[in-house]
C-alpha cells in the first residue's frame, strides 16, 4: 500500500476513499492479527505509521471520503488527508482500542490529537466512543457530511479547486503545516510501537482481544 501512496508523487491530486463498514480496529482483522507473532505485528504497525507519513508528506492536495465507519487504523488515514469527507447517517468515526486492552498506535494517538486538539482527542481516547458524521464535523475532525450518493462529488470538487493552485506554493505550504508533526511522529514511532506491541502481547490485553475477538462472531 504504502509503494501505490508513494506512486501518486507523479500525480497532480489524489482522493482517498476510506470505505469501512465492519469493526475496524489498527487496520487489522481481529481473527489474523491474533494469530501473528510479536515480528508480525510490530512490522504491520510500523507499516500503517508509514502508510500515513507517506500520505501526510505527499505534496499533493489529498482529499478523503468515508462512506463507511472510520474506527481505529480507517480514521487515522482519513485524519491524514488535507480534505476529510464523510457520509451522513450512521457512519461512525473514532479510536476504540483502550475499550480492548490496547493504547491507540503511536501515529493515531499523535495525528488525533494534532487535527482535533488534546481537549477533543483525550476524550475520543480515553473513552473510546464512536461518533456519527455530524458530530464528528462538529469536533472538527472532518470538513463537511454530505449524503452517500453525493458526498465524492463535493470531495472531487475541492480536490479540483486544490489542484488549481500553484503546485510548488501548496507543496510548501504543506510541508509548514505538517513537516515537523511527521519528523517528531518518525522519530519517535520505533520506540512507542515496541512498547505498544509488548502491550498487545501481555495476558490482560490478549483476554480483552480474544474476548472482543469473541463477541464480534456471535
């Protein structure tokens, strides 16, 4: 995935659709993850960080649309996009890992809080909750809802207004915004994602998951 993110550099724009409409959580199916080893699971998360550096460090203007929930690894790569787009009606966003034993990954942790502010993210964290499109406009995690059959439609008319504007101008302007938000996040995500997967393997965290794991087929 993160080769194709890096292909668009020859691209003028990209929308990115985030389509989830199962419980999503880290980027990961529950039943696979389950079964990877420590290795596996540290690369997997330490790819999805650099899934969304890749994105966020893209000169492009990238807009995304979700037409489906946004929970856990879905809304971080929404959160990385310059435009967020959602769907009206039940389409729910948020970070419900504690509610499973398991600290959000590094990058969503840090790319919440910068977009949404610590007010907002540490509520969003620390409960878990999902929220509907409407409120999570509200919270300023995205820019506009619209209805399902129209909402790509208002996102490819940003992305047009985007890709009017001077490339070099936009690029530069991007790298100001994000440029030392993705050094800080790069510099620290190898430590914070061991940690984080030592978590992961501990017994209460892996009771919680399988229990989750559990819940989820019945």
């Amino acid at each position: 995935m993160r080769s194709r993110l890096t292909r668009l550099s020859s691209r003028r724009a990209a929308l990115c659709c985030v389509v989830v409409i199962n419980f999503f959580s880290n980027g990961v199916d529950f039943d696979w993850a389950l079964a990877q080893p420590t290795s596996g699971m540290r690369a997997l998360f330490l790819e999805l960080g650099g899934c969304i550096l890749t994105l966020m460090e893209s000169p492009l203007p990238i807009v995304g649309v979700a037409k489906g929930h946004a929970i856990g690894g879905a809304l971080a790569m929404l959160l990385a996009c310059d435009y967020r787009y959602t769907a009206s009606g039940r389409v729910l966003h948020g970070k419900p890992e504690i509610l499973l034993g398991v600290p959000n990954r590094y990058f969503g942790d840090q790319l919440m809080r910068f977009v949404a502010g610590d007010f907002v993210a540490l509520d969003m964290i620390y409960t878990g909750k999902l929220v509907p499109a409407e409120e999570a406009l509200a919270l300023r995690l995205i820019h506009n809802v619209g209805e399902k059959s129209e909402i790509e439609d208002i996102a490819l008319q940003k992305l047009g207004e985007l890709c009017e504007l001077a490339p070099e101008a936009f690029a530069e302007s991007k790298r100001m915004r994000l440029g030392k938000f993705c050094a800080d996040v790069r510099n620290q995500m190898s430590a914070r994602v061991a940690r984080q997967v030592e978590i992961w393997n501990s017994e209460d965290a892996q009771m919680r998951l399988h229990a989750a794991a559990e819940r989820l087929t019945r």
